[in-house]
C-alpha cells in the first residue's frame, strides 16, 4: 500500500471519529451536519454520506467526490451540502478539512440575530477566531455554497443564519475543535447575557491573544490529539 493509500485511510477513520464526537456532544442530531477531508496533493475530497447518523457511521459508508462533487468511489450518496464543502475547497488551499454543524446554542444566535461577535473568551479568541456570517440561504443550494466560499475566505468559522456553523481546518481534528469551542463559547456568552451582560475584553488584549498566544494555543491543542 502507497502512502496516499494509508493517508487516505487515516482520514476515513478520522472522519467517522469526528462524526460521532459531533452526534455525541450533541453538536448534530439525527442525520444532520456533514463532515469532509481533502487527500493532501489531489483534487479529491472525502465526505459523509447523505442521510446517516453522525454517531454510526462505518470507514466504508465515507464517499470521495472530486472537487466539482462529482463521484469518485462509495456505495452511498454524499451529503446534499457537497458543494458546500468543495466550494470551500477551491477558494483555500490552506484548508484540508471542513465541519458543518447545528450546534443548539451558536445556531440559536444565528437563528435570533443576536451577534456572537463579542470577545470575552480567550480560547475562542486563539483557537476559532473571528467568525462570519452567511445570510439565510435554502441549505443545500448552489447558492449557499458560493456565499459561504466568498466568506471562507476571510474566516474559518462561519455561522449561517437560521442553519448552523461550518469550521475550517489544516486538519479534521482543527476543524472539529473549531466547532467544539465555538459552540462552548456561544453558551459561555448565552450565560454572560443572562447574568447582566458580557464584559468585552480589551482591544489591546484581544490583539495579544490572537498574536502571541494563537500559536502556542494552536499547538497545544492540535499536537495533544492529532
Ligand atoms: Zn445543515
């Protein structure tokens, strides 16, 4: 076996271990959400079969398409969201790995229009960085996945009004703490709100973080568990 070979099992593994982490910290439920993996050096793309719980799924039920979504190898049909994820794809080269989830608390605030856009929180100031925003469009659509290109371009966690959130990542298991600590930092904020309001840290402070700390926090977090 080549190595692209064992990269590429490597990232299906990885990929069902990053869906059922979604299914069981309840970042997705049901068949929602969609996970993919771009195999470094092609133009190939791995994706979560449509219709199948994030908490079950099999090495073999992942599906490669190419980056237009065209089918490659699987036995299933790829997630309808396909295009979403290869449109990422095409407009970073730095990214290998892509998480869409509806994590309850961050979709709240997309789905009330109340902006998460506030730094009180360290770890999400380092790790997701700052987040954009994608105006409601009917999921699945050609439509959507353009608009959230153009905004992955200068983010790489995104939320979507009334939908959920997409993180970016050089690997899954950035893309996937992405979306982790973005949704524990919307329910940080949440509780911020009920219990008077947030207190922002500072513009100086929040530079600091994203300078001197990002890297270090980057390193922490990825080495411990890729
Ligand atoms: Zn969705």
């Amino acid at each position: 076996m080549n190595s692209k070979d064992e990269e590429e099992i490597r990232l299906r593994k990885k990929i069902v271990e990053v869906s059922r982490r979604l299914y069981d910290r309840g970042l997705v439920a049901g068949a929602g959400g969609n996970v993919s993996a771009r195999i470094p050096g092609t133009q190939e793309v791995l994706v979560t079969p449509s219709g199948l719980c994030k908490g079950h799924l099999k090495v073999s039920d992942i599906i490669k398409v190419d980056l237009d979504g065209n089918l490659i190898e699987g036995n299933l049909k790829p997630t309808s969201e396909t295009p979403m994820h290869t449109e990422i794809y095409k407009v970073r080269s730095d990214v290998t790995a892509v998480v869409h989830a509806h994590p309850p608390v961050s979709t709240g605030f997309a789905c009330s229009g109340v902006s998460l856009d506030c730094p009180i929180f360290p770890d999400a100031i380092a790790m997701v960085g700052d987040i954009g925003k994608v105006e409601y469009i009917t999921p699945t659509t050609r439509e959507l996945a353009k608009k959230v290109a153009e905004q992955a371009k200068k983010y790489d966690a995104l939320v979507l009004t009334n939908h959920g959130t997409i993180t970016l990542g050089a690997s899954l298991e950035q893309a996937y703490q992405r979306t982790e600590i973005l949704e524990d930092y919307a329910k940080i904020l949440l509780v911020s709100i009920l219990l008077g309001g947030p207190k922002p840290l500072s513009e100086d402070e929040v530079k600091r973080i994203k300078g001197l700390k990002a890297e270090k926090y980057r390193l922490k977090y990825i080495k411990q568990v890729e």
